[in-house]
C-alpha cells in the first residue's frame, strides 16, 4: 500500500478514548499502514460544507498577452519573448463537492534565433464529490515542467535555455468509502492514475557521462480494504485489519511494479493523551522489465526520441522483490486539540524503517506539519500520491517564471498547510526505488497575507536488473534538499503583491556526476481595472553543475490579461 503520511488505523481507533474535540480534530484519517510518501487513505480530500452552507462557484477563463526579458548576466546576452496565453481559473465548494482549478496555456514567440518557440502547460486541479453519506469520488489532475536527469542543469526559472527539462503530465481519479457495520468502521478505495513526461532537452552534463533510460509514461493501480474497532467498543484495545494491492505498468522497458500487502494493528491508550500501538504485516512486491535491444557491437538502441528500445522477445528480469514479514511499534501524543504527533519505528525492507508525522495548529489560521516516510516507489506511484495529498482549495499565483505547482503548493483553507512534490519531482526516474525523507510545511494567513513555507530532504536508493544493457543506475543513490517560500499580499480589492523564493540542492552517487546547487526568487506586482488585469515581474536565478558549468541570469515582464 503507498499510501503513506503515517497517520495510521492507529489514530483512528484511539479516538473514542480520547476527548471528543480532540477526536473531531482527526475525524477520518484513518489510514492503511504507510509505506512512501506523505498521504492518508483519502489525502487532501476536504470535508464538504455541512448543510445550508452557501454554495460558492467560480468560474474565470482569460486570456493575456506579455512581453519577457532575460540577461544573461555572466555573458551579457539579452533575449525576449513575447508571450500568448489562455487559461481558467475556477472553484467550487458545496455542499457535496470541493474542487479547484487552475489551468495555463502559453506559447511563447522568441525574438533570437538562439531560441525556438515553445509550449508550456501549467495547471493543477484538485476535487472530492461526494455520490452518498459513505461514499466520495476524488480526483486531481497536474500539468507541469521538471526536471528531468538529477545530474543535469536545473533551470528554476523557465526563460530562455530550458536544458534538461521535460513536460509532465499526471492524473488520478478514484472513489472513497468510508462506512460501519455496528462496532466496525469499514474503509475502501480504488484509484486509477497516469503520469506521462515528453523526451526532455539535454543540458548541464558534463561529456563522456552515460545516458539515463527516459521515463515515457505508466498507468498504476491501487485497491485497499481495511477493518477498524475503536478501544472498549468490543476489547480494551483497538484493532484493525489493511490490505490492498497496487499494480503500475510503464512503457518505457515494459517495467512492471506489483505488490500486495496485509497488515494487523493494536492500539492501547495508557492515558487521555498518549496511546502504543504496534503492527505486523505480510508483503510480497516485484518489479521487473524487459532488456534493451542492442546492435551488432552490444549497444542498447534508442528510438526517435532517445528512449530505449524494447526487445520484444527477451526474458523478464527482476529488478527488485521482497517477500516477508515486517513490523513496527510506535507512540501517539495528542496533549490537546491543537498537536498531533505520531512516530512509529520497525524493520521493513531488510533494515531499519522510521516514519511518523507531527502537526501543530497553533491558531485558525497557522498551522504547520512535519512528516517523515519510508517506502518503495516507481515515479507514476509516487507522483500520484503527493498529487492526491495536495489541498481542494490551494493559492493561486500569476508567476509567470517560475515551475509552476511542481514544489509545494500551499492551502487557503487554514486547516492544513498543503503539499510538497518535490520528493518525486527532484528529477524524473524510470527505475524503482526506495525513497525515504522529510517534509516540513508552515502556513500562515493574517488578514490580507499569506505566508507559505515548505522545506524537505528525500533519498533514493535506485533498484535496477544487474549487468542490463544501457542500465547504469543499478546499486547507486541520489538525494536532494529543497526549500521554498511564498508570500502574498492583498494590497486593496484590486492589487497586490506575491514573492517567491527557493534553493534546492541535488547530489547523484553516479560515476562522474557533479553536485548541482540552483536558488532564485521571483517578485510579481498584479493590478486589476474591471475585466483588464495587468501584471509586472521581474526575477533573479542562479545555479551550478559542480564546476561544470553555472548560470545567472535576470528577468522582468510585463503583462496584459483579460477575464471573461
């Protein structure tokens, strides 16, 4: 199950010893054991407004025009861009849906040789609608540019040379039920999700490093089942019982991900405020994929757009499987209604596994969460669980530089800070893994301002078939730290004022790779007149390939947008 942010069954059933506010607070977050990354069973999806809460819809498609300039600042050189863009904002929350988009297309024209036109899809799109009391469908849907060779350039601020960056696309939809059977609470869900990334642009490598396999796109699959008595509704102790299966398929080497999971909890509240629990499972995980086809002299073929191409009549070879028992133990402290912290320690994979999550609310309106996790993932699966544990109601900004919603997107509701996805977007990866890490996020609203910020680590340890043709990942890690921060403020009814700032440091255990450090900040000033909004930016980045190779370049826009 990856289903991960370890908010377990264990929370859920210490809730009827504990004070009723305080079992409010964490209504429904019950939870398969965790596995990858930070998520719950329905992560993100909002509780719909109780009824006879106004419903609240909005709908805002527009256009814009915009001029762009980049100088580069160590040659000197100067390029602009004029810029063409449609798109839609729109929300909506009711009494049975809380949904929000936000959606770009820009094509940008440039005025140097140097640089050929280029297309950019920019969205996010989150939503839960729930069909009965039990049952709720939730979805979401990202469009975006990442990076794409962790060893590669890292161009935060997407003007001019855009080298080693591909167009991503990911979605998932699925349904949530949630129901009892006298003292048992029944939970289930299904999720159906497709990621797909476009052949990226080369850049930052340094020469004679050998090439990476691109990842083309993978559908994954995901079931889960799981049975929840609360303490003293049948025994002094909660119990639970999880299991779920979880199948991805990618196209690029016919890689091939299945695992199936069961898995046992106890919980005993010692107190109105800390409670033990422990768990033990079974797992069973394979992945596995097809050689490369290769020439007369061994060379893995690539197709027209660089990926391998697959021999259609070789073997399957096991990247990686797991076959076993595992466990862990672990102690939840709520002292009020306000603090949340879990922590559970065990042996899962063959060594030591840490997760657990704090979350501290220190006001209606400030609330910050730190979470730590530990699972095998492929990219498609990891991807689409930071994208469902993203918030229905997120900030939206007219940063017209920056990658757009591939770090963290912040929450307006005050009732979570939102989400990271930089554990799976620090560069694209085609081969299985084990990511393990941390994400911590704050968010703060006073009045007219927002103040959003999220930093992280996350390592990978990469899990390919040994001695494959073209493979080069096999046995090796990569590791990045991230951190970034957004400010917004609401000037009057019709202007305003949004900052961004980021750093990110990304380091492969590949022969030859370099270290790779890039920061920036982006300043937008937005002032509407009616239906006519304007818009004025300016940037500043920076980044390095260890000594290979390094960029600072500045940049400054001037736009024109008009809302139907």
């Amino acid at each position: 199950m990856t289903a991960a942010r370890p908010v377990l069954i264990a929370s859920a059933l210490a809730l009827a010893a504990w004070p009723s506010a305080l079992a409010a607070q964490v209504q429904g977050m019950a939870a398969p054991p965790s596995t990858s990354a930070p998520g719950s069973a329905a992560p993100g999806v909002a509780p719909a407004p109780a009824g006879g809460t106004p419903s609240r819809v909005r709908i805002a498609p527009y256009i814009e025009v915009g001029q762009l300039l980049s100088a580069d600042l160590n040659g000197g050189d100067v390029v602009t861009f004029t810029s063409l863009a449609a798109g839609v904002n729109a929300q909506a929350s009711t009494p049975r849906a809380q949904a929000q988009l936000s959606y770009r297309y820009e094509h940008r024209f440039g005025w140097n040789d140097r640089y050929a036109d280029d297309d950019i899809h920019s969205g996010l799109a989150r939503g839960a609608y729930r069909l009965t009391r039990d049952l709720t469908l939730d979805g979401g849907a990202l469009a975006t540019r990442t990076r794409s060779d962790i060893r590669g350039a890292a161009p935060g601020v997407l003007v001019g040379d855009t080298g080693n960056i591909s167009q991503l696309y990911s979605a998932y939809i699925g349904p949530v039920l949630t129901t009892r059977a006298g003292p048992v609470q029944i939970g289930a869900n299904y999720r159906l999700g497709y990621t797909r990334v476009d052949t990226p642009g080369f850049g930052g490598i340094a020469p004679g490093q050998p090439r990476l396999d691109y990842f083309s796109d993978s559908w994954n699959q995901l079931a889960t089942v799981s049975a929840n008595v609360r303490p003293g509704a049948v025994l002094p102790v909660g119990l639970s019982l999880n299991a779920s299966y979880e199948r991805d398929d990618a196209g690029q080497l016919a890689q091939r991900y299945e695992g199936w999971f069961v898995r046992g909890d106890v919980l005993k509240p010692i107190s109105p405020y800390v409670a033990l629990t422990a768990g033990v499972g079974y797992e069973r995980i394979e992945s596995s994929q097809r050689d490369a086809a290769v020439d007369a002299a061994g060379r893995p073929l690539v197709d027209s757009r660089g990926r391998f191409v697959t021999a259609p009549t070789g073997p399957r070879r096991i990247a990686y499987r797991t076959d076993g028992v595992y466990y862990d133990a672990g102690v939840i402290w709520r002292p009020d209604r306000r603090t949340s912290v879990e922590g559970h320690v065990g042996e899962r994979y063959g060594s030591l596994s840490v997760t657990g999550v704090a979350r501290y609310q220190a006001s209606r309106n400030v609330v910050m969460q730190v979470a730590v996790y530990d699972g095998i993932q492929t990219f498609g699966r990891q991807l689409r669980d930071g994208l469902s544990n993203l918030p229905t109601n997120f900030v939206e900004t007219r940063d017209a530089f920056g990658q757009q919603f591939n770090g963290c997107v912040f929450s307006t509701s005050g009732t979570t800070p939102g989400g990271c996805l930089n554990d799976a977007l620090q560069s694209v990866q085609t081969s299985l893994y084990r990511a393990r890490g941390l994400d911590a996020m704050v968010s703060i609203t006073r009045g007219r301002s927002t103040l959003g910020l999220g930093l992280g680590y996350t390592n990978r340890r990469l899990f390919a078939p040994q001695n494959a043709p073209g493979i080069v990942v096999y046995g090796t890690e990569d590791e990045s730290w991230y951190a970034q921060i957004f400010f917004g403020h609401a000037l009057g009814p019709n202007s305003g004022l949004n900052v961004n700032g980021f750093v990110n440091y990304y380091a492969s255990k590949l022969a030859g790779a370099e270290d790779v450090v890039s920061l920036g900040s982006t300043a937008s000033y937005y002032r509407n007149f009616g239906r006519l909004g304007t818009t004025a930016s300016v940037g500043l980045y920076h980044f390095t390939v260890g000594d290979l190779s390094s960029a600072l370049s500045a940049q400054a826009l001037i736009a024109a947008r008009y809302q139907f």
